[in-house]
C-alpha cells in the first residue's frame, strides 16, 4: 500500500537524494511512500515496474498533467511539452510479475530477465552506448546456447540481440516510454525517452525547497520546531505565512514570540 508524500516523507526523501545518481533517487522517493518494501526490494523491481510506482505516485502527489521541457537537438530551441499520466497503464504493469524467460529465435535459445534499477545505476559508468548497451546485455543473459553450446553475450548477432530487447519492452512495457516531439521552430521530428523518476524528482525537490523556506520563515516568526510546522496542513501553514506581515518580524528582548 502506498503512503501518501507528506511534507515529512517529501524532505526525508529529497534529504536521502541529494547525493544520489537518478536511481537512487528514484528509490529514494518509492522508500519514502512504501516503507514496507526493503531497498533491495525496491531496486530489483523491474524498471517498468519501479517507473509505474513512480507514475502513481506523482499522480497522488501533483496529478496525472505533466510539463516538461526539451532542447531541440537540430536548432537547440527549447521546447515545452504535456503529457498525461493517464495513458499509461500503470495498474496491468503492477499486477503481474515478470519472471526469468526463455526466448528462441534464429536458433538460439536465450534465458534473460529484464532489467532493474540495480542495472541501470551500474551501467551508468560507461559513457559510451554501445559499451553499456552490451554490458547491460550481458548482466541481463542468463544463459544463450546454440546448437547446444553456450554463447557469451558479446557473440550474439545484432539481429538475435534487436529481437530480445523488443521481447524485454514486451514484458515490461513501461520501461521504455519514448515520445514523439516535433520543434515549433524548424519542423524537426524526433523521439525522446520520458524519465519519469526524474521529472518526479525535480518537482519534489523544488516542493521540497520551498517547504523549508516556509519552516524558517514559521520558526523565525513565531518560534515553532520543525517537526511543529511540518505537522500542520498546507492549508494552515499557509494563512500562518500570510499573518507575517502583521507580526514583529523579531521578538522584543525579553518576550517571546507570539503564537497564534
């Protein structure tokens, strides 16, 4: 069951993520709401899997409308662009899991499991892409035979290798969101791929700012804790933040500060 992102839970995971690589911050942020579930657990979801958690949770959190913003790699415009969460079928991704399978094609017979966050911060590291492609490749190839040898994942053929990527979106169709964007100065078409743990994590982060202005502001006007203003409503420490103006911005010696 996922927990609602209280102002609490959002500054403990923005505070966990700031030293963090996209992965981990993208878990950061599901720790947060679904303490049940262990790290590991959550690191060896598949990465469709992790991304629908993170789509619900962002909808539960700001809504299924999401702007985003890309540079056009022909004129280098930036471009803003919608999208809407409701599209996606987050609930069919969620219900079933995805087990170790077993693909034959073009005489190979290929035992692979899809890909997790655990792969993904690992192939992080090679900043060339057919390096990483085929280290993830390979850390993916449970085992490849053909005509009864075994086959290392660097002598699979490009087309085995096609086919079984596409076999992987297949099982885990939200691993791989792409979206068509066309620029509104030259014309220029292109596909971009939707990072939803990282649009989630801006916006979060930049929630996760302005809370904490808000804390200094409250504390420094009326003496409040912390974990005194973090456990009101929104609603209240907003009309709080709206009777500043009306109060001495600093104590007088001697007295404390007022609370309402």
């Amino acid at each position: 069951m996922m927990h609602p992102l209280t102002a609490r839970r959002a500054l403990d995971a923005w505070e966990r993520g700031q030293r963090s690589d996209p992965q981990g911050r993208a878990l950061a942020l599901l720790s947060a709401v679904l303490p049940e579930m262990s790290r590991e657990q959550l690191a060896r979801l598949p990465v469709g899997q992790r991304d629908a958690l993170l789509m619900r949770l962002r909808e539960r959190t700001f809504g299924t409308q999401i702007k985003g913003f890309a540079l056009c790699p022909k004129c280098g415009v930036r471009l803003e662009f919608g999208l809407d969460l409701k599209n996606y079928d987050v609930t069919r991704s969620l219900e079933h899991k995805i087990p170790p399978e077993v693909l034959a094609v073009d005489g190979y017979e290929i035992r692979f499991r899809v890909p997790d966050s655990i792969d993904l911060a690992y192939i992080a590291q090679f900043p060339d892409v057919g390096t990483a492609r085929l280290v993830l490749l390979g850390r993916c190839l449970l085992a490849a035979r053909k005509d009864g040898h075994p086959v290392a994942a660097h002598e699979l053929p490009e087309p085995v290798i096609e086919k079984l990527g596409e076999r992987m979106e297949q099982l885990d169709p939200l691993s791989y969101l792409s979206l068509s964007i066309e620029c509104a100065r030259c014309n220029h078409q292109w596909l971009s791929l939707m990072d939803i743990g990282s649009l989630l994590w801006q916006e979060v982060a930049r929630s996760a700012e302005r809370l904490l202005g808000d804390v200094h502001t409250l504390a420094i006007s009326y003496g409040w804790s912390e974990a005194e203003i973090l456990a009101m409503s929104e609603a209240r420490r907003r009309f709080y933040l709206e009777q500043i103006p009306q109060q001495p911005a600093v104590a007088a010696p001697g007295k404390e500060r007022r609370r309402p």
